[in-house]
C-alpha cells in the first residue's frame, strides 16, 4: 500500500508539473489569440 501511494504520488506531480507548457513573455504576460490583447499579470 506504501508503494502504491508514493506511485501515485509521483506520477501526479509529473502530471500537475507539465499541466501549461506555455511561458511568459519578458513582462510576464501570455498573447491572448482569440483578442489579440497581451494578458500580464501586475503585483
């Protein structure tokens, strides 16, 4: 049972690691396709 729960615990944070390839822009942003707006996020 202690084996199959560090399985599992494994292959899930594989699965929720690679879940947005995407990446940011310079200033943290993401290019919104469908608005042709650039979307940042500001602290």
């Amino acid at each position: 049972m202690k084996t199959l729960s560090l399985i599992f615990t494994a292959v899930s944070l594989i699965v929720l690691s690679d879940a947005y390839s995407g990446g940011l822009d310079t200033n943290g942003g993401h290019y919104n396709r469908n608005t042709g707006n650039i979307t940042t996020i500001e602290s």
